[in-house]
C-alpha cells in the first residue's frame, strides 16, 4: 500500500512585514538584498520581536482547519548550516512537552476520505539560493536575502493519502481555503511550497523535497512510486533519504541523507518570549473569519437549487463567488450561475486577467436577462460578454453597437437555411437519412447569422424543411 505525507509551506503573503523586523514580507518587487536589516541577517546583537499579526493568521488557518489551539505558545531555534540562511538557524516552533505551536490535531475532508492535520507552526522563510545556468554545472551561486524572514505556516498532514490525485485534491482544497481566509495568495510564485514522504508496503520513508508547483509534486510522486515499486520487485531495500525533483530530466534524484530531529539541535528560542493566546483573541479571530467554502458551497445548492459541481466551482474562488453573490436575484441565480461557470470562466482564468477585467455583476444578470427574454442567443452572450470585459460598457450599447439581437423572425431564418440547403446538398441528403447529423446544418446557418438565429426555432424549422 502505498503512503503519502505532505509538509506544505505556504507564506502569509497579506501581511505587511517580516516575521521578526519590519522589512516587508512582500520581497517580490525589491532588487536582491535591498529588503534586508540586522535582524533578518541575523547580525550580532540584533534582537528578534514577534509579529503579533502573523501569529493571529496562522491561528485563524489552525481554527479553520479544526486544529487545537493553545493557550500559549513558543519560538524554537532549529539550527543548522546553509547558505540562504544567514543566521545558521531557522526560528520555529517544535511539538515538544506539549503542544506548543499554533494548532494541532485538525482534519480536511477531501472526496470521502478524512486527511489529518498532524500540525501546523509559524516559522520564518530562509533567503533564496540563484544558481546561474543549471545547477549542477554552474560556478556561480547568487544569495538573496529579501525573502529570509518571511513569515511562513507549515502544514503536516499525517500519511494518510493513497495516490498523487487524492495530494492534488488536497492541495486544490487547502490553497481555496487559504486564500478565502484572506491570509495568502497561493497563486503567487513561490509563495506555497511542498514536500512530500512516500513508501509503499511499509518500507522505509523517501522525502521529496521543496517542489513550487503543485503539478511537478504530482510527477514527481508519480515518479517516486514507480522507482520504489521497480526497486521492492528486485528486492533491493529502498534507503531512507530525501530527494529532489530534477523539473529537466522529469526524475527524482538522491540529495543527501535523511536529518533526524535530533540533527538539528533544537532548542528554545529565550529572544522571544512565551506568547499568549487567550479566548477572546480565538473567539475574536472565529467571529471575523468569513464563510468557508463548503458552507458557501452547501448555500448555493440549497437556497438556488445550483449543479454541485458548479456551486463548487463558483464558492472555490473569491472573484466569481463575489460576482455571483452580488448579481443573483432569486429568479436568476441559476442562470448567473451557469453563465459564470460556462463562459465567464472560459475568458477570465487568471488571477490576472480577473484584475483586469471589466465586467460587474450588472452585466451578467443583463445579459441572462436578455438571453431569457430571447433578445440574444447564448452564442451572442458570448460575443458580448468579451467586449464588456474590455470596454466595461452598458450591456445594451453593447448588444446594440455589435448588432447581436436575436433572429426570431421565422421568414428571416427560412431564407437563411434555403440558401444552406443550396449550398450543402450531401448534408442535407445525410440528414434526412441520419437525423442525428442534423446539428451540422444548424450549425452552418449559425455561422451565416454568426449565431444570432434562434437555435431551437432553427432546428424546428430545419427539421420542417427536411420532412418536406
Ligand atoms: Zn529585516
């Protein structure tokens, strides 16, 4: 059987400053080691102060993934060597003589399996090595240190996933609930981070670290099965160890032995004092927490009678669920709803492009409005919809600058599908033998009318002509 454990690292990317300094924890639009001060670089006789948001965003993640919470909690120095971390030890927390970090002991349903949340603690990101060229070949290795500092929540789950899929489901999971707290923005580069432990039949554990994209920690547990199910079949015991995801050569490959946690000589961190968490603070931090996605989920389908999987699609993600939720009146919802999920989606799939885009709520319950009233076709939505999202312009200056009214009138399409009849004899003769092929020669006088005849009159009249 096979075993997958995650340690997910994703950065408090909504937070103002560093974890311990107030450099910026947004490092992304500085030059290299211009976001940096003593205490981040861990010069002599600099002194490290908590901060206290970040603290209150990794127990908001804790709670909304039913994790225990303390009433205190401490800093331990993990100490070890390498050089993006200039201090030579990494503050963290450590589950020891109790439970001491942020939470503890939570859980996410994913599919119909329970995945447990073994812990999750607030620590500081390390600098970022840049390797000139390839990495093993090149001469030159740069540091940066305007990400050392950052803050950072790891999340353990126990090994408890089965595949790589149920991982990705996973991760899609948590990286929603994530950015719906407000606390993260697992979208931008480097901001959540993954390794995974895999062995199968009880053998020893293989670490795969640090692995940015969620797709390449697929391959790349894709990968580490199949090398440890080829090795188990020749009987060749598969060494404890951690690995890196080689992205060039799609393989994993051996980086050093495993640490234990003794390795790193943990020991308290006396710089930062003990923190507090009281009830009022948790009490205070569950109030302001906003709907989750499975209850938002669980509202659509029960108050508008929505597709779960579409109810799913538009809860999972803060731009189209705030557009839904502020263009749905009762009647329309699950119009609204279809239309988001069927071609809003289709234009706007970026973080990007959603910054970008035009389009308000307004729109969209215009726009189903027309279509029900039969004034446009689901095609010419369409076609106006990629205009509005550019030019942000009323619905009906729209529809009507680019002439998108709908053809109802019967004479009107009749003259259209004569001429197609015309032109597409061994189509016409097709279809009266196969009706099912019929959905053709709708289609050609969509193309002529560029989707603006009404698609069931056509078809009904098409279906007339043929019977002829
Ligand atoms: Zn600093």
């Amino acid at each position: 059987m096979t075993k997958i454990g995650l340690e997910i690292h994703c950065q408090l990317t909504k937070l103002e400053s560093k974890l311990f300094c107030s450099c910026k924890a947004n490092y992304r639009e500085f030059e290299p080691n211009h976001n940096i001060c003593p205490v981040c670089m861990g010069l002599p006789g600099s002194l490290p102060r908590l901060n206290q948001k970040a603290v209150e965003s990794a127990t908001s993640i804790a709670l909304a993934l039913t994790c225990d919470t303390p009433d205190k909690i401490a800093f331990f120095r993990k100490n070890y060597f390498y050089p993006d971390l200039p201090k030579n030890f990494q503050i963290t927390q450590l589950n020891v003589y109790g439970d001491m970090s942020v939470g503890g002991e939570g859980y996410v349903n994913i599919e119909d399996k329970k995945i447990k949340i073994r812990r999750i603690q607030l620590e500081e990101d390390p600098g970022r090595i840049i390797y000139e060229g390839a990495s093993e070949r090149t001469k030159i290795t740069l540091v940066d240190y305007n990400r050392a500092g950052t803050p950072l929540v790891e999340i353990v789950t126990d090994p408890d996933f089965e595949s790589p899929r149920q991982v990705r489901v996973f991760l899609n999971i948590l990286s929603d609930l994530l950015e719906n707290l407000g606390v993260a923005e697992p979208g931008l580069e480097g901001a959540m981070r993954a390794d995974g432990n895999v062995s199968i039949e009880g053998g020893n554990k293989v670490e795969i670290k640090n692995i940015g994209s969620f797709h390449d920690l697929e391959k790349a547990l894709h990968f580490e099965i199949t090398r440890q199910q080829s090795l188990s079949e020749r009987d060749i015991e598969i060494a404890q160890e951690t690995r890196h995801w080689d992205d060039r050569r799609k393989i994993t490959v051996s980086s050093r032995s495993k640490e234990e946690d003794q390795d790193y000589r943990y020991f308290l961190e006396n710089d930062i004092p003990w923190v507090k968490i009281d009830h009022n603070t948790r009490d205070r931090l569950k109030e302001n927490m906003p709907e989750s996605i499975s209850s938002k989920k669980e509202r659509y389908i029960e108050k508008f009678n929505i597709a779960p999987q579409v109810a799913d699609i538009i809860a999972s993600d803060k731009y189209y669920s705030k557009l839904f939720e502020s263009a749905y009146s009762d009647h329309n919802a699950k119009d609204i709803a279809n239309l988001i999920t069927t071609d809003v989606i289709g234009f706007i799939d970026t973080k990007e492009k959603q910054e970008n885009s035009k389009i308000t709520s307004k729109h969209l319950s215009d726009l189903v409005d027309a279509i029900n009233s039969k004034t446009i076709t689901r095609n010419s939505a369409k076609v106006a919809l990629q205009e509005i999202m550019k030019s942000g312009k009323d619905t009906k200056e729209v529809l009507q600058d680019m002439d998108l009214g709908q053809v109802s009138d019967s004479s009107e399409i009749d003259t259209i599908i004569s001429q197609i009849f015309e032109e597409e004899k061994q189509a016409v003769i097709d279809a009266k033998e196969r009706p099912e092929t019929v959905n053709f020669l709708v289609g050609k006088v969509m193309q002529k009318t560029k989707g603006k005849a009404d698609p069931v009159k056509t078809l009904e009249l098409i279906k007339l002509k043929l019977n002829q």
